[in-house]
C-alpha cells in the first residue's frame, strides 16, 4: 500500500453559534487578518459534510503562522451545541502563544471568555516557566494561551 505523506497543515476550524462574535475575538482582540467571509453553495456544504440543508457562511482568518476557518451554520434547524471538557473524547482547542498573560486576561474579559480552571505556572515538560490558561466562550471555541515571556 502507497503511504500518504502530509505536506503542511491548512486550516483549523470551528463550528460557532455568532461569527460575529467570533470574528471579533480574532481579529479585534486577538489581531488576526479576515481573509474572507462568505456563503457557501448548500450542495457543496451537503456533499462535503453530509450535513442535510446545511448552510453557511465562513469565514478564515491568519494568525502568526497559523490559518482558522470559522463557521457559522444557519441550517438544518436541529443543529446543536456541544461544550465537551478537556477530559472528554472529541474536545479540541487551539493552543496559541501570548506576550502577556496580564494583558490577554483583560482581552479576555472584555470578549466573553470564561477562564475554565486558573492562570497555572507550569512547572515541568517542554513548557516549564511559562504561565497557561484555557478559556471558552458561548459560542463553544476553548482557547489555550501560553506566555511566552
């Protein structure tokens, strides 16, 4: 069997109740650039995720090194919301890296995220000295920061 080698990564994405809100975590607080936002065709979004009905729009946007893709469904009516915890299977964050640990819990406050444990001094394993935090917001994104002074 021909093996497949993995040349790159594209994108990280994530489902959100308010691209809104969504992008303006990103791009607002965090400084990331929106690349675009747009609707997409229901047949392709049909077809690709075999989601029936679903519509969307997305958007992607470019941090330091790093793209996500944000998307906001509109339909099927019978979509959910899934707030899984870091102990459960299928959770997912994006872990990205700060300057100031002060200053993202302000940034953080001001747009909606919730600290799910406390600002931990890791002690031990590649990232010893540096201070972490995760946080969620109602839109279901779990964000990792890591200080990196």
């Amino acid at each position: 069997m021909k093996t497949v080698r993995v040349t790159g990564t594209n994108h990280t994405s994530f489902t959100v109740k308010s691209l809104d809100r969504a992008l303006a975590l990103f791009v607002d607080g965090l400084g990331f650039e929106l690349l675009s936002r747009a609707p997409r065709d229901r047949t392709a979004i049909e077809r690709i995720t075999g989601v029936a009905g679903g519509d969307v729009t997305i958007a992607f946007v470019q941090g330091p090194s790093h793209r996500v893709e944000l998307i906001e469904y509109h339909a099927p009516d019978n979509r959910g919301h899934a707030a899984p915890r870091p102990c459960d299977a299928g959770f997912s964050h994006l872990a990205l890296d700060v300057d100031d640990m002060d200053a993202l819990l302000v940034l953080a406050e001001a747009h909606g995220l919730s600290l799910l444990g406390e600002v931990y001094a890791i002690d031990q394993g590649p990232n010893a000295g540096r201070r972490v935090a995760y946080f969620r917001d109602d839109n279901g994104l779990t964000l990792e920061f890591l200080e990196t002074a």
